[in-house]
C-alpha cells in the first residue's frame, strides 16, 4: 500500500479520493467530478428497479473512463516513483 488509506465502503473510497487526491490537486478535479457521477449511475444501475442508460451517454462516459485510467495510472507511476516503490 503506498498511502495508509482504506475504506470499508464503496462511498467511504469515493470521499478518500476527493478528500486526498482531488482536493489536493493530484487529480484533476474533472476527474473528481466525473467519478463522482459514474459512482452515483452505478448506485443507481445496482439499487434502483428498471434503469435504462442511453447508448449516447454509455458512449460518453467510456471516452470519459478512459481518459480517468489514464490520469490515474499517471498518478500510480507518481506514487510509486515518490515512495521509491
């Protein structure tokens, strides 16, 4: 583990993440928000009865996604470099 951060709770991760890496701008805060707003379509996709995702936005927020991974795989290399990992 490079950070000694950990939750138990899919929303406790989601605050985690903003609260040490968004709030000090080692994510963007695009990527903030759009976590924030796929996490809540995925509460939403698990928990609410007959959910229908249009395939306009579906395709959006997979160019989205991809853009996430790589800002994060971005900040992982950081990290590990930082800690001498």
């Amino acid at each position: 583990m490079i950070r000694d951060i950990s939750s138990s709770k899919h929303s406790g991760v989601r605050s985690l993440f903003n609260e040490h890496f968004v709030k000090n701008g080692i994510v963007k805060t695009e990527c903030g928000k759009f976590y924030s707003l796929i996490f809540d379509f995925r509460q939403k996709g698990d928990y609410e009865d007959f959910i229908v995702f249009e395939e306009a936005h579906v395709g959006e927020w997979l160019l989205k996604a991809e853009d996430f991974i790589s800002e994060i795989e971005k900040v992982i290399k950081n990290e590990l470099i930082n800690t001498g990992q």
